[in-house]
C-alpha cells in the first residue's frame, strides 16, 4: 500500500512535468483495457478446456490428442503430457495464440464460427455463454466511451464544425447570395484561431491574478514591445497587466477598424492615415492616449487583407497606466500625452485657421459678386426703360455714347454742305473738326 501511494505521488509529478492530453490519455486506458479483457478471456477459455483436453475444443482442433507412453515414447519437448490420463498437447503458447484469437472474435462481436463449444460439453458451453455476453456488454461500453473521447480530442474544432452546420443551415433556408455566403464560411475558417485565444483566456481568468499575468506576459510581451508607449521605464507590472488586457481580433478585408485603441498587426496587412501596416507594426498611439475627440485622427484604418491584431482600448490604457503604483508608467503617458496634444493642436489650429480664411476670402468674393450682378441688372434695366429727351438721365457710359453720335452728325453735316457748296471759299475756321 506504502508503494502503492509512493506511485501515485509520481504519477502527479509526471501530470506537472508532462503536457499531457486526459482525452488521449483515457483513450489509451480503453485500448490497455480492451487487451487486458481479451487476455483473460484467453486464459479462461483455455483454463476450462484443460481439465478434460481429449473432451474440449482442444482436441477437436488438434492441439491435445490420445497419448500412450509404450507406444507413443517419450513426451514432446515443449509440450504437455499426462501419462496418467493418456494425453498430450502441444506447447503452452501456440494454444494460448488460438485461445486469444478466439476470445478476440468474441469480444469484438465478430464471431467467425471457427472455434465453438464442443458438443455435449455443458460446462464449457455455459463458460462460453458467461463470456460472451460479458464480452458484448464490455465491448459496447468500450466502444462508447472511445467515441466520446475521441470527439473531445479537439473541442475548439468540434465546436466549430458544429457551428459551420449551424451556419449552413441557416444559409439554405435563408436568401443569400452565393458570394455573401463564401464571405460568411471564410470568416468562420480564419476564426478557429481566434476560438483558440478565447478559450486560453477563459482558462487564464481562473488563476491568480500573478500567475495569470505572468503567463500572459510570455505570450503577449514581443507584441507590446512594438509599440513606442512601452519602454524600458515601465513597471513590470504595468507590462503584465497590459499583456493580459490585449485581445485579439480579426477583421476581413474591407472592414474598418474603432478608432481610440491601439492596434498590433498579428498577420495581414491594413492602411491608416495614407500608410500600410504590416505584421509587427502598430498603430493608434494617439487615438489611445488622447481623451478629446477633436485631436484624434477621425478616419478608421482600413483592412486590406484579412487582418490579425492584437487591440488594447484607450480606456483600458490610461486606466492601467494612470494608477499611482506605476510611477513611471504614468509619467511615460503624460510624456506622450502632451507630446500628442501639441503636435496635434498644431495641426488643428493650422487647419481651423485655413478653413477660416478660406470662408473669409468667399464670402468677399460673394460680396463683390453680388454687387456688380446689381450694378449690371441696374444698368440694364435703364437703358430699357423709355423717358423723355428733356428729363432723360443717362448714366455716365450712355452719356458718352450719345455725345459721340452728335459729333459724328454734324460732321457729316458740314461735309454735305462743302460738296454742294464748290465755288464758295473755305475758312480755316469752316473745316470739319475731328
């Protein structure tokens, strides 16, 4: 019993040591088990049939036959012989193979007939009869309880096979496009990773919040180590805290990415703010970090490809570096917080000022615009509008017009009266002015 206990304890330290997999594990029990089942069967079935040999499917199948010492000679050398009660079998082993081939026919259900009872034998029929309903019943239950086993080799796999069905079915009793449908099962197949991460989260909240973060810490440290927030001045429990906080998300092609957390590219590839990011580049410091919406940047990045980040929400940022336990986190992200608040309310400042010349110069513009439409629609309507030659006003362009018309009459007038007029002297002061 000491030995026994003594056993156990080195089975647990194996179970610390050793990743190992209890669905694999039992299936390999159920196997063990199933050998173990067949050999005592063996044993049994060929233990009944030894106490009479000459009257038992041994002899019916040759490996015990009549034996005469006078007349047979001396026993076999690595059989059995019983002088007394005039009998010889062959070795031990080749009978216990046939026993064991027998006992696996029977326990597996298959049955080919080849060895059965012997006739007229009821104690080795009634063994028989034990044997192979205990043998069925076992069976069932073995067969059983691998089937349940080796479905939950995989459950992140399981689970999303049955959710495919689910989605299949959904997508033939629903009117979808074909293309729409492609889109929804390729989602759901570059999802399966994102099940995994779900899952090792689930696991991870039931620990310690020390032992939780440090693992974290080992999965999530090289992608925090991308973004320039992060450095060597930071807590160390600031960095755990903030490995635990990154989730992992995915987004298709086409599909927009929140604005106001910070993004770690995984795998794939996204564009935001004129630039492509690629895997191990990041983005959003300043949307994160930054708690007035007017100084964050308002377009959302773009996934190019299907995109694999891990995320951190600038809510949950400020939180965890803010706390007065992390000096210098908090320092670090007034550093950048001011570094962003300048450099983005330069922009802001340099662009209102922009929009504010820019309204100012047109509405100048419509100002001039308007008042010579007024001052043509003025004119216009005067040189339309019929008065009489002794209070007609002209406007200063129809009074010049109209002085130019009497200059060019009474031109014409005198040049008339010089032609009917030869034999007359001409003055100088007569001659038409030009």
């Amino acid at each position: 019993m000491v030995r026994l206990a003594r056993g156990s304890r080195i089975f647990k330290r194996w179970e610390m040591r050793l990743p190992i997999n209890y669905a694999m594990l039992s299936i390999v029990k159920i196997c063990v088990l199933l050998i173990f089942i067949c050999h005592l069967f063996a044993c049994i079935w060929g233990l009944q049939a030894g106490f009479q040999p000459l009257d038992s499917w041994l002899a019916a199948k040759g490996y015990c036959f009549p034996y005469d010492p006078i007349i047979d000679g001396p026993c076999m050398r690595e059989g059995r012989c019983n002088p007394e009660e005039g009998w010889q079998c062959v070795e031990p082993v080749r009978m216990y193979l046939y026993a064991l081939y027998w006992a696996i026919a029977t326990v597996t259900s298959i049955g080919y007939g080849d060895i059965v009872a012997t006739p007229l034998q009821h104690w080795e029929q009634l063994v028989c009869i034990m044997m192979m309903l205990s043998g069925a019943l076992l069976f069932a239950y073995l067969v059983g309880s691998f089937c349940g086993l080796a479905a939950n080799l995989s459950p992140d796999v399981v689970r999303f096979r049955q959710d495919l069905t689910d989605l299949n079915r959904f997508l033939t009793t629903s009117n979808i496009p074909n293309s729409l449908r492609y889109e929804l099962r390729e989602y759901m197949h570059h999802g399966l990773a994102l099940r995994r991460v779900q899952t090792a989260n689930r696991l991870l909240r039931e620990f310690a919040p020390k032992l939780r973060n440090e693992v974290a810490l080992q999965l999530n440290e090289r992608w925090l180590r991308k973004v320039s927030l992060i450095n060597e001045d930071c807590e160390d429990g600031t960095i755990l805290e903030l490995a635990f906080a990154l989730s992992l998300y995915i987004y298709p092609p086409g599909d927009m990415c929140p604005v106001g957390s910070i993004y770690i590219v995984s795998r794939g590839a996204s564009i935001f703010n004129g630039k492509a990011y690629t895997a191990g580049s990041s983005w959003g410091e300043a949307e994160a970090v930054l708690e007035s919406d007017r100084l964050r940047f308002p377009i959302p990045a773009c996934a190019i490809t299907y995109l694999f980040t891990y995320s951190i929400s600038g809510e949950t940022l400020r939180l965890i570096m803010d706390q007065p336990t992390y000096p210098m986190a908090s320092a670090r992200l007034r550093q950048r917080q001011v570094y962003w608040i300048v450099r983005r309310g330069i922009v802001c400042y340099a662009r209102d000022l922009m929009w504010s010349q820019l309204n100012t110069s047109q509405k100048q513009a419509g100002c001039r615009r308007k008042s010579s439409i007024k001052n043509l629609r003025e004119a216009e309507d005067a040189a339309q509008a019929p008065a009489p030659a002794s209070t007609q006003i002209l406007s200063p362009p129809m009074a010049r017009r109209r002085s130019s018309c009497c200059c060019c009459l009474s031109e014409m007038q005198a040049a008339a009266a010089a032609a009917h007029d030869v034999d007359a002297p001409i003055k100088d002061d007569k001659l038409p002015s030009r």
